[in-house]
C-alpha cells in the first residue's frame, strides 16, 4: 500500500483483509471493508478507504473522493435487489433454498459493513458524509434482513404446504388400502371354497342366445368396477383431535 498512512495501520494489518473494522490514527481513518459476498465464496475479497485528517477519501479501486464510498455501498444495494427478484420469482423450496444460501452471507456483511461505519462515524465526530454512509449502511442491513425472514418465511411455508398434501395423499392411500382389505376378507373364504370344491354350476347361459349373456356380463363387470372405484375413492376427512385445555369450551354464564 503506498498511501502516507500512519505506520501503526501497516502494522496492524495482515496478508488477508481480516473482518471489516476501522483504525484510527493522529486524525487519519482507515476503513477495511469487504466486497459484496458472492455464493461459494469462502475468502472475502477486501477494499481499503483512508480519510485523511483534512477529510481527503482515497480508495484501493474505487477511486477517489466521497464518492466512493457510495459505489461501495451501491453495490450491496445492486446484491439485494438482485436477491429480491430472484425471491419473487422462486415458486420451488430449491430456489427459495439457493436465494437464503446467496443472502445469508451478504446479511452478515451488511451487518458489520453497518457496525464499522457507526464506529466510524463515533470516530470522525459528527461528519456529515460519515453520518449519511452510517444511515445508507443501515438501509442496506435492514432491507436484506427483512428479505432473509421473507424469504426463509415463504420456504417454511412451502414445506408445511407439501408437508400437509403428502399427509393428506398418505391418508387417501390409507383409506383405500382399509377398504380394499376389507372387500378382500369379505370374499376370501367364497373364493377359497369355489377353489377347493369347484364352482363349475349349471346355470343355462352356457349356450343361450350367444353372445348377449357374455356382453351383459361384461357391462355388469364395468358396472360394478365403477361402484367399486368410487366406492374406494370416497373422501373420508380425518377427524381432529382435541387438544385438553384449548378445545375444551367455557359454559357462559346467563
């Protein structure tokens, strides 16, 4: 770094940017600040901004002046609306799942970029440009928190929505098992004695008017599938249970 800071700044700072924090110095401020985070991203990338003591802004890549702090603090703002779109266009847990991934790291951020220009502004005194970055930092905190709650806030809702259908598919399924078992013990033993003694009766069908009896015990057969499907497939609601102390009802008074 070839700025003239003072040299206690060199030495406090590491090979890495280290969390973001500030350092003060004979009226010299040095603000470490971290990129705006991306997904995957384990090392955060860092940005140096040093406010001499005449309130002379020089930053590591954003240029010079007042101004670059804003174009720090405009690209968390860019990083959250980007995330709030992508949030409003989620309809699926694995979007909903990939926008709180990407936020959860950029919360954080927010969070401490607020915490070291507060720091900061208590640092410079009542510094009108430190005050307004103080304010736009806290913006930027509070909007990608109410994001993160709303997001993870629709995810919980979205699993206890397919989390109800499947209770709701799995007692269906329940239902028609009962009721198929149930018309299987009923015809079992018919079944097992035309088995074992053999139903071959005559009945006088055999060769009259072919094919109607043939036809008409098909359309019966249809007939009775239909009965039998609908039967199977009637809704059957589970009945709640009543919770002692909640469901329990007061007698009022006349």
């Amino acid at each position: 770094m070839s700025w003239e800071v003072p040299e206690v700044f060199l030495q406090r700072l590491g090979d890495g940017p280290g969390r973001q924090r500030v350092m003060e110095a004979n009226g010299h401020l040095l603000l470490v600040m971290h990129r705006p985070p991306k997904l995957g991203e384990h090392v955060r990338a860092g940005r140096y901004f040093w406010r001499s003591p005449e309130g002379k802004w020089i930053s590591s890549d954003l240029g010079q002046g007042p101004s670059a702090m804003l174009k720090h603090l405009d690209e968390y703002a860019v990083a959250i609306e980007k995330l709030e779109k992508a949030e409003n266009d989620a309809q699926s847990s694995e979007e909903y799942f990939r926008v709180i991934s990407e936020l959860a790291p950029l919360l954080r951020a927010t969070r401490n970029l607020h915490e070291t220009l507060q720091k900061a502004r208590e640092l410079s005194g009542n510094d009108r440009l430190m005050i307004n970055y103080r304010d736009r930092s806290y913006e930027l905190e509070r909007s990608a928190e109410l994001l993160y709650n709303e997001s993870k806030n629709e995810l919980d809702f979205l699993i206890a929505q397919r989390s109800e259908q499947q209770a709701a598919s799995s007692h269906r399924m329940s239902v028609s098992a009962h009721r198929l078992n149930i018309l299987a013990a009923l015809f079992f033993p018919i079944v097992t004695l035309a088995t074992v003694f053999g139903s071959s009766l005559r009945h006088g069908f055999e060769t009259a008017n072919a094919p109607y009896p043939f036809l008409a015990m098909l359309v019966v057969g249809f007939l009775l599938g239909l009965f039998l499907n609908w039967f199977i497939n009637v809704p059957i609601e589970p009945k709640p249970r009543k919770r002692p102390g909640i469901d329990a009802r007061v007698p009022r008074s006349p």
